[in-house]
C-alpha cells in the first residue's frame, strides 16, 4: 500500500502534505489484492487437484519442491514458526529452535496461545548436522537473505528449504505470501480466509477513516535490533495510515523502527502518543524524566491534553501481525471512535479467531499474558 507520507522538515521537525491519499483507496486496494489471491487460489485448486502443489515459490524467488507428504516442519528464524501457526497444520511442528532471546517468549502472541504444546517439545540447534538428525519433512526459515544461503543449507540437509520474509506489513506482498504458504500445506482456503479476513478489517477500519484531517500522532516503545525506548519510533505504522493521521515522525528507508532525538519529537509536536506495551514501563519512565527536567516534552499537545495510550506488543521476534491489526482497531478507536458501530473489545477478539481458529484465548486473555497493559490510556 503506497499512501502518502509526511516529509521531515529542515529543522527536524515534520512537513504534513495537504494532499494526503484517501484511506479509503487503499482500502480498495487491499482488498482487490486479497481477494484475486483468493480467486487464484480457488481456480488452482476447483478440481481438487494438487498437482500444482509440486512446486511453490518463496521469498527469495526460489523455486522449492513440496514433499508428497509432509510429515513435520522445522522453523527457523523470526516469523517462521509464526506464519506456519496460521494455518492447519501447526501439528505437524515436531521440534522448535534452541532456545534464545526471544523466540519463548509470551510477547509472541502465537507461542502465548499455543504455549502448552510448543513448550514441550524438543529444542533442535539451527545447524545443518541437527536439523537432519530430526529428520523434518520441510525447513521454514527467515535467516537466508539469499539464494545461495538457503541452497546451501538445502544441499547439506537434502530437505526442501522455504524461504519466507520476516519484514512484511500487510500489503501484496505480505497476502501473496500468505498465499504460497497456502500451497506450499495444501492449505489453499485456509490461505484465502485469512487474506480476506485480514483485508475485510482493514477495509472496516480505512472505509470511516477521517479525511483532511491535520492531527499527527507519535508511535514508540517498539522493539527491533535493540531494547525499545519512548525514543524508538516508527514513521511506517499502518494503524497511523489506516486511520488517515499523519505520522508526527519520517518513515524509514526500510520500514523499520529507529531512534529518534527529543528535539525531533519536541518540534513534531503529536496530538497522540502510542506506546508499545513491550516497552511501556521505561517510556513512562522516561517521559516523567523529561517532563521533570522540563526539556519541552511537557509542552507536547499529547501530553498537554493527556492523549497517551498503550498498543499491543508490535515487534517480538518479528511482527506479531494479529497484534497490529489489533492496534489499528484500537488507533482506529481512540481517533475516530465515534464513526464505528463496534465495540473496541469485541473486534479484538474477532482478530484472534480469523489468526488463530477456535482458540478459546481472547483478547483480554493475551494481553494479560503479555508485556504491559495491552491496549488503553496512560497515566503519567
């Protein structure tokens, strides 16, 4: 989705356009995308044949043969064991990964929901040596940013290496992979529920977004590469642009969240603040430091009028997706509540079936169980 964004002006401050792209057009674009994947997907598979299933295409462009039948899936890397959870066919993960910074951790929302039987299994290191003596069916991972890397991991194991991409927001890209993990499983309607499920939410949210609206709002707390502060920001939120409100911050040249400088934030000057949970206790921290030293924050529009709020954990070993689709409900809320018919709560909870089927976890459930408070106002 290519909406328009703000420019950092020469001071450091933020330029805002006064021509920004209707949320409601990218709406529209989401939703084509999704459901022509799931046109797709429907004519592939309409006589139930799975020949094409053969052969699928993964991140990187490779081509990867699909076992006739797969048995057990080895995942490797950020997003990897999180994308096959999406799907049906979750049981067939016989092993995880050794243990490390994070993949065990409950800000996973997928490893918080599915904790009693991941956390039983076996922990197998990520070499080619250990990988083979579990012998898994398929090795998913997101650790090969080549080719020659994941061939090379292929060559050694003899077993089938699919590469997915950890980085994606929703968008073409994050559905169209979606879409060959649908067939990479045999999992094609599967794949198509999810893509339109998540692009029908969106399309909710974008359809009553405001329009010409001049409010800007901050986005912080956020892990990535680093522990996350109240100056580790994100100028590429989509719950910012779903709800059609200017991003106080640029947007990075990889999409990513990066330290910002108190100056920068000062000058913006944002209408709201939106903390990431994962780093909610130190930014609190660190706003009532600045506050006290009397550094300019305190005279920031959103701390003025008290428009602070706490979102669910965005980056943990990846992108907790389900999350931000919560969060863009939740932004969606707090700016423009007053145009929706649902309740906050209740579409939460409708965000964790569409991920995570049957479940009997809701969202309140998953936000206790996670860093912070979920999503709500802030108290300094």
């Amino acid at each position: 989705m290519d909406l328009t964004k703000p420019r950092a002006a020469p001071n450091g401050g933020v330029h805002i356009d006064t021509k920004k792209t209707y949320a409601v057009l990218a709406a529209l674009v989401v939703v084509i995308a999704a459901v022509g994947a799931a046109y797709l997907l429907t004519r592939g598979n309409e006589n139930g044949n799975n020949d094409e299933n053969a052969t699928v295409i993964d991140s990187l462009g490779r081509s990867v043969q699909v076992p006739e039948k797969i048995d057990s899936v080895f995942c490797i890397g950020a997003c990897s064991l999180r994308l096959v959870s999406y799907f049906d066919v979750f049981e067939k993960v016989k092993a995880v990964e050794t243990a490390g910074t994070f993949n065990t951790r409950d800000d996973q929302t997928y490893y918080f929901v599915n904790k009693g039987n991941l956390s039983s299994l076996p922990q197998v290191a990520t070499d080619a040596e250990s990988i083979l003596a579990s012998s898994p069916s398929l090795i998913i991972t997101s650790t090969a940013t080549d080719a020659a890397t994941a061939d090379t991991l292929q060559n050694q194991t003899s077993i089938p290496v699919y590469v997915i991409n950890a980085n994606l927001e929703f968008g073409d890209d994050f559905y169209g992979q979606i879409t060959s993990l649908g067939k990479l499983f045999g999992e094609q309607e599967r794949a198509a529920e999810l893509n339109e499920g998540i692009a029908a939410m969106i399309g909710e949210i974008t359809s009553k977004a405001m329009n010409d609206s001049t409010e800007s709002a901050y986005a912080c707390g956020m892990f990535y590469y680093g522990g996350a502060s109240f100056l580790k920001a994100s100028g590429n939120y989509l719950p910012f642009d779903y709800s059609n409100v200017t991003n106080a911050i640029a947007p990075a040249s990889n999409g990513q969240p990066y330290v910002i400088t108190l100056e920068t934030l000062v000058a913006a000057d944002p209408d709201y603040i939106f903390i990431d949970s994962i780093g909610l206790s130190d930014c609190i921290a660190s706003m009532n430091g600045f506050i006290a030293d009397e550094t300019g924050l305190q005279n920031v529009s959103a701390i003025e009028n008290n428009m602070i709020f706490s979102t669910m954990v965005y980056k943990c070993y990846g992108t907790n997706w389900e999350n931000q689709l919560i969060n863009a409900y939740y932004v969606a809320s707090v700016i423009n509540g007053e145009a929706f018919s649902w309740t906050f709560d209740q579409k939460a909870n409708e965000v964790i079936q569409l991920f995570y089927p049957g479940t009997t976890m809701t969202y309140a459930d998953i936000a206790d169980g996670q860093s912070g408070n979920g999503c709500g106002a802030v108290t300094l």
